[in-house]
C-alpha cells in the first residue's frame, strides 16, 4: 500500500508490504429432512489477522416451496452487493457504502429470525435482527432492527438479464455500552482493501435514536458484460438524552453509490443466481489442462465509489466523517471451479472538512488524504 501523511499528519497502519487471512472459514452442516444446522467459525474476519470469531450459527426450515426461514447467528442479505456470495465478489471487498450500511442492523453473524423467498424472475427476503456475535460481550446491551430487500428480472433472455431491487435496513434501537448514558454509533471503512486497521473514513453520531438506510439496485447482463449500480441514503434520528447538547439534536444524512462493470474473457460469462437474487462468478466448462487447451475462466472488472460521511457542515451540528472516492480494477482467474487467483488496484482520495475541529480524535486524515494500493489473493472454496 502507498500512502503519504500531510504535515501534522500520523501515518496510520499503511505498511508497504503486508498480508492478511480474509475469510477463512469452515462451514459444518448437519441436515435432517426439511431441517438444516449450521456453524461456521471464521478465522480471518477482520484486517488483521490472529483472532477466531463465528461466522453463522442458525437453523433452518427449507420445508415450503423455494423458501428458507432462518433463526440463530445469520448473515440477512441486504443490497445487491451483500447478496453475492464473497466467493463470486468482481472485487476482494465490496464497495464501502455497502458494507456501512450493511452493518446498520446485518452483516456477518447477527442474531437474526427471518425468512426469503425466491422465483426465477424475483426474489424477497425479510429479518428481525439484534445484535451482532461478540457485541454482549464487549460490554453493550441489545440492538434491535430489521432488513428488507425485494429484487427481480423484469426482462430475462439467453443473453440479456435486467436486474432491479430495493434494500431497506434499521436499527430501531441501537446498542449502548453499559458505562455510558448516551446511545451512538460509528460508521467507518477501509479504503476497500482489508489490509490496514487505520479506517481514514469515519464518523461517529450521538443521541442516536434510529438509523435507517434505502436505496436502488440496478443490474444489467449483455452476454458477457455485467453493469450494476447501487444508491443508498443513510438516515440518524436524534434520541431524547437531555445531556445533549442542541448539536445533537438535528437528524444526520450520509450517502454513498457504486458503479461496476465486469467482462468474461474467456470461460463460461457470469449469470443470474435466483437464489441470491444477485449476479454469480463465471463458470468452468473445462478445469485448467494446457495440454489440452484448457485455461479455466478469466475475467476483469472496474469500479468506481463515492461514500460521504459529512452531514449538515454549515451548521452547529456539523458532522465531517469525510468523503472517500475509490476507483478500482480486478484480475481474477478461475483455474476450476474450486480455486481462484485475485488481483485488484484501488486509487483512494479521501477529501476531509477540517476534521479536527469537529470532535473526532482521529489524526489520519486532518487534510485529506490519497493512496494506491495492489493487492493479491488465493482462494479457495468446496
């Protein structure tokens, strides 16, 4: 990663050569008829590698006709984005306005009791939620929210599919640390590579009440050309604590967006997954035998995100979270259908409104800041 502080400025966790364990998880399943059992530990859910958390640990009934009603430690699919499985991602992470809002009230390992429903040309799902596995014990008290997302394929043919859905998330009641008297919440990201624990973009909002968050998707398949876009608005109502000041009173509006397009070089182009509602990795037709002349699948990818964490900055109750810009570039190849081979290049500008006199004790990114990263991954996945 390559990163240059300002004067003033400490430099954070952006080493020149770094690795990191992402994903490695080990799914166990124990089904009976209609009932299935699942845990799924995961050894490298974060930045930095050398801790073991839960990935999911739910039951499920698959009972009725193409429907999957869960309760337990759950991932509940909100935005398009989130709906992919990570082992069909363009890109080594999703865009950061996706996985913000995602956290809002899902995400990995979320207490969760819900159900979805899919057909070939729509797809529906819905979620009670609480809290995230770990949180209790980190000293907070229960969350509570939901999900919503609809989504389906107005116009399906052998080489087109058109893809349009609405996501919608909620944390009715955010969580509190059992020390303090005030409900907050922080949104943050890296700059869409999970190689540094210094997140440049970050707010933190007080005397929350509620969040919500809303937005479109948009999808379009042309034979082996994937477009898709996401928009989504951010909402925080203020709480009644009355040692709040008239800062922290006013509502707090962030956004953010993504656009991507993906092309199949060779191998099998990607397709539709109705059961994820969300586009799927290309195929293999042939595992990679040269001899032969069998090459696997490969496939190139671009993206562009815009997510703004500044909030009413003409005002008292100014929020300055900053604005992160990330266009990306991806390689991935496809030697068979159980290993894959990731390449990706992020240029990150994160453009900030004098943080420092804003509350925020952070000394990352007092002026703005920008970056390029490149970055490798093996995967494998049965």
């Amino acid at each position: 990663m390559g990163m240059s502080p300002r004067r003033g400025e400490s430099k954070g966790d952006y080493e020149g050569l770094t690795e990191n364990a992402r994903r490695l998880r080990i799914p166990i399943s124990f089904r009976y008829k209609n009932w299935i059992a699942n845990i799924t530990p995961d050894f490298g859910s974060s930045n930095a590698d050398g801790s073991a958390t839960l990935y999911e640990a739910n039951l499920n009934y698959a009972g009725f006709h193409n429907t999957v009603i869960t309760a337990g430690y759950f991932q509940p699919r909100v935005t398009e984005e989130d709906s992919e499985s990570s082992n069909e991602f363009e890109m080594m992470e999703r865009p950061a306005i996706t996985d913000i809002v995602r956290n809002i009230a899902a995400g990995d390992a979320r207490m969760s009791v819900g159900a979805l429903h899919y057909g070939k040309r729509w797809w529906i799902a819905g979620y009670l939620t609480g809290q995230s596995y770990g949180k209790r014990a980190a000293g907070y008290d229960s969350q509570t929210g939901g999900t919503f997302r609809v989504a389906g394929r107005p116009y399906v043919s052998k080489d087109i599919d058109v893809h349009v859905g609405v996501s919608a998330i909620s944390a009715f009641k955010v969580a509190q640390a059992t020390a303090s008297d005030d409900r907050s919440a922080t949104f943050a990201e890296q700059p869409e590579v999970d190689l540094t624990t210094t997140k440049l973009l970050s707010a933190t909002v007080g005397n929350v009440g509620s969040i919500w968050s809303a937005g479109p998707e948009l999808g379009f398949r042309w034979k082996r050309l994937v477009l898709k876009g996401e928009y989504y608005n951010i909402g925080v109502t203020r709480g009644n604590n009355s040692s709040g000041s008239a800062a922290e009173q006013g509502t707090v509006n962030f956004t953010g967006y993504y656009g991507a397009a993906n092309y199949t070089i060779f191998g099998k182009p990607r397709s539709y997954n109705i059961k994820e509602g969300a586009f799927a990795a290309p195929g293999v037709d042939h595992a990679f035998d040269p001899a032969h002349g069998y090459w696997g699948a490969l496939e190139v990818s671009a993206r562009y995100s815009v997510t703004d964490l500044n909030s009413n900055l003409n005002s008292a109750n100014a929020i300055r979270g900053g604005q992160q810009t990330v266009w990306s570039a991806g390689l991935n190849w496809y030697p068979n259908r159980h290993f894959r081979f990731m390449l990706d290049f992020n240029h990150f500008i994160v453009s900030d409104d004098n943080k420092a006199s804003s509350g925020s004790t952070s000394l990352y990114d007092i002026m703005g800041r920008h970056g390029n990263s490149v970055a490798g991954r093996i995967q494998a996945a049965f």
